[in-house]
C-alpha cells in the first residue's frame, strides 16, 4: 500500500527560490517539491517512510514574456548584436552588424557607380551588288562595282534598364569616304564642329532596351572599280558560217572565305539567231522563247572550283544574207546571280564610346552576306 503526502510550494514571496531578470518584472519560481511515499513491509506490518523529490517548476509571469533571463545572460551581452534564424541559417540583427553591413554595401554600390557599364555591338552586313566586267578594252580585267549595303545591329548590355547611346564609325580600305544613311529610327547624324572640320562621318546610333535582336539602322552605298571579285566570268563564242557556239565558265576562287551558291546564268539570244534553233549543249538550261534568253541554275560551287554550260545555235536566213552588218551586231550578253556569306566592299563600321554617355564599347560583325549580279560588258 502506498501512502503520498505532497507537501505544499514554498511561497511566491521566498527570496531563496526566486531567480529574476534585472531589468524586467518578470518573475519564475522555482522550488523543489518533495513527496513522501510511505510503504507497508508485507512481512513484519512495519510502516516504512521514504522520500522521492521531484523538480518542479511554477511559473508567475506579466504580459512580457519574451524578456525572460533566469541566469542573467542578458546583462552580459546586452550591447552585443542578436542573432537570428533564416531557415536554419544565423543572421544577425544587431545595431553594430546593421552599421557594418551598410557601410560594406554602401561601398560596394559606390564602387559599382562608378564604372561605367559595359555594351557589346554585333553588326550584321548585308550587300547588293551589281558589277559589269571588262573585256575588250585597256581596262580588261577590271570591274565597275556599285554596292548597296545594309547595316543590322544588336547591343549587348550590362544595364539591366537601359542600353547606352554609342557612335558609329565607318571605314574602308582606300580611305574614301562612305555615304552612310542613318534611318532615323535608330540612329541620326551626329553633327559637331569638330566632326565637321576633321569631315568625319560620325553617326550616333540608340537601340532601346525592349528592342530584341538585330535592327536596321542604316544603308549605305560605294561606287568603285574593282581589280579583283570573288568569281571569273568568261564566255567564248565560236562561228562557223551559220552555226554558232556558246561556252560560259564560271569560276570561284580559292581564297573565297565561303561557297558560291544559288547561281543563275542567262545569256540572250540575239535577233539575228534562229530562236528555234537553240540547242542545249552543256548544264541543265532552259531557253525561252518569247524572252530570248537561256538560264542555267546551280546550287552550290564550292570555292576553287569552276564549271561551265555551252549551247548552240544558228542564224537565221535572212541575217545571213545581210553580211557583214549583222555581224557586228551578233552579242551573246551574260549575266549571273549568285550570292555567299561574305563582303564584296572593304566598308568596316566600328562602335565607340559617345559624348555624354560613358560606357565600356566593343563591337564585332558576326554576319555577312552579298547578292551579286555580274555583267560580261
């Protein structure tokens, strides 16, 4: 038989058993309880006493309750910054880390303001060109070029808010001057004194940032005479009394940085020729009638190769009555289309920094391309 007495609490006013803040009124009693069990020997009937202490714990508190220091930590490390927890991660919120990690931030935000940010320009060349070769003349050899270009750009920024301003430049080879047409959407003349004086064609190009990928932002055009083209075009016509031939080769050089492709050779046919005549020798062509003209087509010639198409043909009767007269007027002209990733023109554009608008400026052209019509005059 067990018998428990529980003893009463010391009280609420004993000094001894309590532990408080010293800068709160908050107050935690802590005694010890202890419990006498009294057990009755089976054998002899004599009552044993014994005792069993249990710990507890009562508590009186006020409505502040986060302020609790029973072993007055608080008094030694009241100045020192608190530390909390993130998702198991410890971060301070002290005064003193506050300060520092201001002051560290303030000074990273300061050094990044001061450099400027950095923009990247990709140009994209795009060229139509028409060329007429000479043959027969002191000039033979040589090629009058006239170059339609297209300039396309993409800026590249470090802002994440906006793209910077920057200055076009443009160049070539014989250092003649480039007539460059800004379109106005993007880029505009850049009118200065001193750009005026030196005669620089400066333009000032602003591509803005919810603008994605490459943009028009500007022509340009170069008349010149060109000692060598990325293709020979040779043609030979033979006659024999009233039979004619016709040989055309095409040939790419080896120094091409690309393939020719997408070709298309046509040769007109003259009014003294015997349209119904036309015979195709060499190449796949085809002759129409109502235009007078053969066109051969050809996908790719890689570069140092060449390849050739021929037909043949007869006079008409009563051109080969007229002689001599007619003679002179028997041409065969050639033209020819085809284009590659490449540039006739040796324009380069170049991106700099603009005036007000400090910034890190590099530029590159990842693309080029041509279309050429070439001419045997």
């Amino acid at each position: 038989m067990l018998i428990s007495t529980d003893h009463s609490p010391p009280s609420n006013n004993t000094s001894d058993n309590q532990t408080s803040h010293p800068n709160s009124v908050h107050t935690r009693a802590i005694y010890s309880r202890v419990v006498a069990v009294e057990k009755v020997d089976s054998k002899s009937g004599i009552k044993m006493k014994g005792f069993s202490n249990t710990f507890v714990t009562e508590e009186v508190m006020n409505d502040d309750d986060e302020d609790f220091d029973p072993f007055n930590i608080g008094n030694a490390t009241s100045n020192s910054p608190k530390l909390a927890t993130n998702n198991g991660k410890i971060v301070s919120t002290g005064s003193a880390a506050v300060d520092g990690s201001k002051s560290i931030l303030s000074a990273k935000s300061s050094a990044s303001s001061a450099l400027p940010p950095r923009i990247m320009i990709k140009f994209k060349i795009q060229e139509e060109v028409s060329s007429i070769a000479h043959l027969s003349d002191e000039n033979e050899g040589s090629s009058d070029v006239q170059i339609e270009g297209t300039v396309l750009a993409q800026v590249v920024s470090s802002d994440a808010l906006k793209n910077i301003p920057f200055f076009l430049l443009s160049s070539t080879d014989s250092q003649k001057a480039v007539e460059f047409m800004p379109n106005h959407t993007y880029a505009k003349k850049f009118l200065d004194a001193n750009a005026i004086k030196s005669r620089a064609d400066i333009n000032i190009v602003n591509i803005p940032k919810e603008t994605f990928g490459f943009v028009n932002i500007g022509n340009y055009r170069i008349s010149q005479s060109m000692e060598h083209m990325p293709l020979l075009l040779e043609q030979k016509v033979v006659r024999s009394k009233s039979k004619i031939q016709i040989a055309i080769q095409v040939r790419s050089k080896l120094s091409n940085p690309d393939n020719l492709s997408d070709f298309s050779i046509v040769v007109f046919i003259p009014k003294q020729v015997d349209g119904r005549s036309i015979e195709i020798v060499t190449g796949d062509g085809d002759f129409d009638l109502w235009k007078r003209c053969i066109t051969w087509e050809k996908q790719n010639l890689p570069k140092g190769q060449s390849f050739m198409v021929g037909a043949k043909c007869v006079m008409d009767s009563t051109s080969e009555t007229l002689g001599g007269a007619a003679n002179e007027e028997l041409k065969f002209p050639v033209m020819l289309r085809c284009q590659s990733k490449d540039q006739i023109s040796s324009v380069q554009f170049h991106a700099i920094e603009a005036n007000g608008h400090p910034a890190s400026v590099t530029s590159s052209v990842v693309g080029k391309s041509y279309r050429i019509v070439h001419r045997l005059k």
